[in-house]
C-alpha cells in the first residue's frame, strides 16, 4: 500500500462485485483493521514480511467476511545476527512534465509536479539466546511533498475581515506527509513444542501537516481528520503441535489509532466558506474542520487443528471488540456559502460533541476439506453473534444548542 508520490494510503480490498471495504487484513492471523470494519490505517512495513498469503474468495467457517483475506506473516529472527538496509528518494529535477499548452488553454494554471520524496528502511535480527529465544525489530521513515494541481495559497488566509479567495500565484500549494514506523517480533521457543511469538508495531502519520488543499479546497481549509498522532498493532500469539497431526494456536492482539488535530495557529473563529463561482467554482476555504478519533480493536482467537496429508480439519472461535470515540470540531459552527461573493446560504452545525460506539463479534466454526487426486471436497459452518450499542452521550451547550 505505498502510493509513491502520494505516500502509504488506507488499505482497502475487495473482490467479486463486494463492497470495497469487504475485504481483511491480518497480520500473522489477527486482524488489524480499524473500528470501521474492512478499512485500516495500518501500514505493513515490507522489511517485516517473510509471507503473504492471499484468499480472494471461497474462505471456509475461518472467514469473517466472504471477500478477500490478505494476511501478513511478520519476519522472525533466528540464531544469525543479519539485517537489510534500504534507501531511495527523488527530487523535482528526475521527474518529467506532459504540461502543455492545450492543458493550460483549458484552465489548468499549474501542473502537479514532485517536490521530493524520500524512503529510508531498516531491518535487524537474530538470537537473544540461542535455540531459545530471537528478536526481528524495523524501523522505517517515509514522506513526501508535492505541488496540488491549479491550487494556490490564498492571499487572505487567517483574516477574518476578507470573504474572498485570492491566489498567490508565487506560492502553489503542496500536499506533503511524513510516515514513520517501528516494530518489534520476540519469538520464545519455551519447550520443543510450545512457542510463543510476542508482536508490537508503534507508527505514526501526519498528512498535509504544514501544506494541504485540492483542486476545490484551499490550502487553510484542509480536512484536519488525516494528522496521526499514533497508531499501533499488538499481538500475542501462542502455538503447539501437540502430535504430527495436532496443532494447537491462540492468539490476543489488536490496533489502536488517534488521529485529527487542527493545524497550528488555526483560528477556531473562522468561518468556512463555499464560493459557487469564483476563479473555482465550488471552492472551499477560509476555515478547517476535523474530527477527533481514538479508537481501539481488541481481538482473540484460537483453534485447534488436524491435518494429514490428505485431510485437514480446523475448529475454533474467535472475537472482536471495536470501541470508536469521535469528536466533531467544526470551526465556528457556521458555513457560508457565496456566488461571486454574494451570501445565498448559511448553515448551522452541531459542533464540539462526542459520539462513543462499540461493536462486539464473537465466532465460533468448524471447516473440514478432503484432497482425493484432484478433486478437493471443502466446506464449513460458521456462528457469529454481533451486537452494537453506544452509551448515553450528550450534545451541547455550544453556540446554537445552549442546553
């Protein structure tokens, strides 16, 4: 999921007409995917993956969903010390340009060019004790900047006494964004047959943190939601091959994330405005609005397995916890919205309020498949209950709803 020029974007997947968030992402089994269900703001650092296994569809009792399942198995050291280092970058001058005249004849007035990019990854592994117990930590820094096609920052951005959008033509915007992320894998080999892998991943992300905007919205109206102050995946797992054909595993984790954060020196007092016409039309600017998330996924699993080498069955349960807590900041509560600076409409917003949710999913199945030459017999049943509730919460006072 890196988006080169555009850096690492939310992961999401489907397949076969499904909805586009359908899709999973586990990691070693344990799903990472946020409160929303398919969607996840986690980054896989490629450093840290010995395997990728991908099920596009037919998923057995095992599946939570139908679509597509793509799980990440992170590296494991061993009893070599050993490492990778990468780096890669690039600038405006190793970029070409297809801006022609035709494209500025039709309203184009500045292309999307790369500012500068860059890519620094490292990797290191081996024995804490030999035979015993190994360790595999990464690191990574990443970012980005690039100039936002036909956008310009605004002459009378942070004056409340100007309604209007004006261009500086010396200053086009820039959408920029910085990734970075460090992780850690301690493998435990307590007996010949139990071994326990304990997993932590701490990234952080900021989008549009100095630069912002779009081909509609102003540098100072940028979406606040996509600044990251942290977001982590966790895992515990545990496993035991009790015979040749028995396989025991279980496994705790999760992910947490807290995202969206006003810019520096925002002016909450600012009121946001849509102009219709304009240089623009439909331009937003003047002021942000962001949402402030915390969020956090517990998740459990385990099963038991039997395997020969024509037959396979697997029966086990697993269960997620999604907590999400968002708060609406929306400037000054007010939008105006202009045709060639004549006000046409003002909306009133709720502003400044909590909404708490939780959704509980617990599963258990059963899956069995037999391989004859050819032919593969497979099917499974699966049991989920879910529920969802959000506690009592309360709207207000703000600046139009007083109780």
């Amino acid at each position: 999921n890196d988006g080169a020029t555009n850096g690492p974007a939310p992961l999401l997947v489907a397949g076969h007409g499904g909805a586009g968030a359908e899709g999973r992402i586990n990691v070693d089994g344990l799903g990472v995917n946020g409160s929303s269900g398919g969607g996840s703001l986690y980054v896989t650092d490629t450093a840290n993956v010995t395997e990728v296994a991908i099920d596009i569809t037919g998923g057995l009792g095992e599946a939570e969903v139908g679509g597509p399942v793509v799980n990440v198995v992170p590296r494991t050291g061993g009893n070599t010390f050993g490492g990778t280092i990468f780096a890669a970058g690039a600038n405006s001058a190793m970029q070409g340009s297809n801006f022609t005249d035709e494209l500025r004849d039709a309203g184009l007035r500045a292309p999307g060019d790369l500012v500068k990019m860059w890519d620094l990854n490292g990797a290191f592994g081996g024995p804490i004790k030999r035979d015993r117990l190994w360790f595999f930590a990464t690191t990574r820094y990443q970012g980005t900047q690039r100039y936002v096609p036909g956008m310009f920052y605004n002459l009378n951005a942070g004056n409340p006494n100007a309604w209007t959008y004006e261009p500086d033509l010396s200053r086009q915007a820039i959408s920029d964004g910085v990734w970075d992320n460090t992780s850690a894998r301690v493998t435990w080999q307590a007996t010949a047959r139990n071994k326990f892998n304990f997993f932590w991943d701490e990234q952080g992300m900021c989008r549009n943190c100095w630069g912002g905007g779009s081909a509609t919205v102003s540098p100072e109206a940028q979406n606040g939601s996509q600044n990251i102050n942290w977001m982590r995946a966790y895992q515990v797992s545990y496993t035991a091959p009790l015979t040749s054909r028995v396989l025991i595993e279980a496994g705790f984790g999760g992910t947490g994330f807290s995202y969206g954060n006003p810019r520096d020196g925002f002016d909450r007092s600012m009121v946001q405005v849509q102009e219709q016409a304009g240089l623009i039309p439909n331009l937003t600017y003047r002021s942000m609005f962001w949402d402030q998330v915390r969020s956090k996924t517990p998740r459990y699993r385990a099963s038991v397995s039997y395997v020969t080498g024509s037959h396979s069955s697997k029966f086990g349960f697993d269960a997620v916890h999604a907590i999400s807590n968002r708060n609406y900041q929306r400037g000054d509560g007010l939008t105006y919205r202009l045709n060639n600076g004549v006000p046409n409409r003002l909306t009133m917003l709720l502003n400044d309020f909590t909404e708490e949710a939780h959704v509980r999913n617990t599963a258990v199945f059963a899956q069995d498949r037999w391989t004859l030459g050819r032919f593969t017999l497979q099917g499974g049943i699966r049991y989920e209950h879910a529920s969802s509730s959000s506690p009592e919460q309360t709207v207000g006072p703000s600046r139009f709803i007083p109780t």
